[in-house]
C-alpha cells in the first residue's frame, strides 16, 4: 500500500512560491528521508498532505485518503513537528494521558508499553521540563505513538541533539521500522540519514531534484573507480595509459580516483600488476549523500552550489 501520494503539488506564498510541482511517494515500510537544507519546501510539502495548509494544485493522498478528508485517518497518523508542545508542568504519564484525551483514544498500548518502545522507561513521574532535549524528543514520539499510527511523519527530529542523542534517535527511527512503521523523517541532516533511510526525496528551491531508493542516489553518474596500489606515482602512471581511461587523480586515503571512461576495471588491474605494483583495492566509488546532494545542487544551479 502506498502511505502517501503526491502528485503535482504546488503551493505559493503571495507571489512567492514554495514549492513546484512536487512528485512524490513513499510505500508502507519505508523509512524515508524528505530532506533539503532549510527553506526548501520540506515543512510546506508536509503541511500540505496533513491538510494544515490547502495546496494552490496538485492531488495529495495519505493512507489512501485525500488529504482533505485526513480527519478520517484519526489514529493512524503521528506527527510531531520541531517544536513539539510538550507541558513541562505535567510528568511524563500526565502528558500522555493528556494527548489521549485530545485524540479520544481508547485502549492501545499502556504508558509503560510506550516509554519502553522509545526508551524513557522508568521516567513516569518525572516532570517533562526536566527532561533533556533528546529525551523530550522521545517523549514526543511517544506521543505521537498513542493512536497505534501506521505512518509517522518527524520534522526535523534531530535538531539539536548531540552525537550521543542523534546516535540513540536513529536506532530508535529503525526499531520502529522493524515494528512495521511506515516513517518520514523530514531534515537537512544528510550525514546521519544516509545511515538509517531506504528512500530518499531531495528538495532545494521547492522542487524534487530527485527521488527514489538512497542506493540510486549514491551511484556515481561517472563510474568512479577508487584503486590503491605502491607504488602510487608508478600505478598512476600505468592507469593514465589505459585506452578509454579519462582521467586520474588523488582520492582519500592515499587512493587514486579514476574516472574509467571506457576502460573495464579489468583494464585497471590488468596495467597495475604488469607495471610492477602491488594492487591492494580496487572498487566503484560509493557517493555520500552530502557529495551526492551537491553534485544536484550544482548542476540544478548551473554550477552554483
């Protein structure tokens, strides 16, 4: 089943747009990452498939219900935005008992059930305005995890966590998959995103300058090849004499990065070892997402990144 639909989706501001022609889809299961650095349309998309904002175009469907009528999905959606409204007054329980009563939810997990899923077991009676920023945070999901949701939808669910609280918050997005949560984590946070999500949409200036599976995304356009080999200057030689290779030049870790052109990588190998150098790696080159998000701003910019 598909968890959310977006097709066409254009919302403007005044004269100003926000976002144009937004195509997108995330399937049950994923974990996908909306990401894009701030001011690209990631709170605007997500506020026009929860119904907060009506779009100017475009058809938007969530758990198979236009977002129009989201009010039928009551339950089956959690949300918790940046600045999530905890009461610091009421304890930990009080809170949840509180978001019980706004959503008019009966049964579902106990307390104890959900401050165990998002690791604040143990922490009821504790006042919510003693929590630190990361534990907040998990309260907040906890939250969020009341109405028994199919699809949870996180904006920008890292910020201002330390490495120790980012490192938690990821294992916790991926224990929530594995339970069979359908999660949009919406954030210009690359580095730790490559790390927990399966789909990617990459946002900038309003527009999707990409989407589908992070593993895509990461494939070098170029065929990058990183090959390690001593002598270094001696292999990079022999490489640099392959027909149809375009270019070599010093990668990371005292590797060589080789554009193949037409070249195989047998090609590589095969000139590595008959110059007389020990050939230690040879590899296609994985992208990270941070280079990968780059290259697509440039090339969307003209070369301005």
């Amino acid at each position: 089943m598909t968890a959310l639909s977006i097709e066409g989706l254009c919302k403007s501001f005044g004269n100003t747009p926000a976002i144009t022609d937004v195509n997108l889809s995330v399937e049950q299961g994923d974990l996908f990452g909306l990401l894009g650095p701030n001011g690209s349309g990631k709170t605007t998309t997500l506020s026009c498939a929860l119904g907060l904002l009506a779009p100017d175009q475009g058809q938007v469907t969530v758990l198979n219900t236009p977002s129009n009528r989201i009010h039928e999905t009551a339950g089956r959606i959690g949300v918790v935005f940046d600045r999530a409204t905890l009461i610091d007054g009421l304890s930990v329980s009080q809170n949840l008992s509180y978001a019980r009563i706004l959503i008019a939810q009966k049964g579902g997990k106990s307390d104890e059930e959900i401050l165990d899923i998002v690791g604040l077991s143990g922490r009821q009676k504790q006042r919510a305005g003693q929590l630190s920023l990361g534990q907040r945070r998990r309260l907040s999901i906890g939250r969020a995890l009341i109405g028994k949701p199919e699809l949870l939808i996180l904006d920008e669910p890292l910020s201002g966590l330390d490495a120790l609280g980012v490192a938690d918050m990821l294992d916790l997005f991926k224990s929530l998959q594995d339970d069979g949560l359908t999660l949009i984590l919406s954030t210009h946070r690359l580095h730790e995103m490559e790390r927990v999500v399966d789909q990617v949409a990459v946002l900038v200036d309003g527009k999707v300058l990409k989407a589908g599976p992070l593993e895509n995304l990461l494939t070098d356009p170029e065929n990058r090849i990183r090959l390690a080999a001593t002598p270094k200057r001696k292999a990079q030689a022999a490489v640099k004499k392959v027909p149809g290779v375009q270019s070599v030049h010093d990668g990371e870790d005292g590797t060589l990065t080789v554009i193949p052109g037409k070249a195989r990588a047998a090609d590589l190998a095969k000139a590595v070892i008959d110059s007389g150098c020990a050939l230690h790696r040879l590899e296609p080159e994985r992208l990270s997402l941070q280079v990968a998000f780059e290259r697509m701003v440039a090339q969307e910019r003209g070369g301005d990144a």
